[in-house]
C-alpha cells in the first residue's frame, strides 16, 4: 500500500469536520506527522484509512468525469444546430445571388 499524507483539511474533507477536529483525531489516533517544506503539516494515513481516501476520491473523480462527458455531449449538439442553423442562413442567400 503506498503512503498517503494529507493536510488536516484534506483529513478534514475525508472525515467531514473542520481541520482542528482533523488535527485531534491524527493526534488521538498516534498518525504520524511532518512538517513539510511549504509550512503545511500532513499526517500519514493508516492503510485502512488510505484505502477508504482513495475509493472517495476515485468516486468524486468519476462523476466529475461523466458531468464532463455530459457537459462536452451538450456542446457538441449545440454545434449542430448553429451550424445547421448558419447553414439555412447562408443557403438562402446564395440562391438569390443565382437568381438576380
């Protein structure tokens, strides 16, 4: 299992508390801390609690990924019909430039 360390506000979002709740519970459960280079302090996940972080996270990716998928879907019919619609502007015009 890889390591995974977390902020207390990425603890926080995975336990739905505020980052002092987060900061008590890493300290009440003996989690490992450092203090990195940009000032942050981040506590390593146990496996047990790393695994269920990354089904979350893979789950709130995912449906991004389909809203994203629908969003581009949308679009692409939008396309269509302007162009469709550009189309039948331009159609008519030409016509008339045959006919004068």
């Amino acid at each position: 299992m890889p390591q995974l360390w977390l902020t207390f506000e990425e603890i926080a979002d995975l336990f739905d508390c505020d980052p002092a709740g987060a900061r008590r519970r890493v300290i009440a459960n003996q989690w490992e801390r450092r203090r990195y280079h940009d000032g942050l302090t981040r506590a390593q996940l146990p496996d047990e609690v790393a695994h269920e972080f990354m089904l979350r996270y893979g789950n709130k990716h995912e449906s991004r990924d389909a809203s994203v998928d629908e969003f581009d879907a949308a679009m692409a019919a939008l396309r269509r019909v302007f162009e469709a619609e550009a189309d039948d502007v331009r159609q008519p015009s030409a016509a008339r430039a045959v006919s004068v």
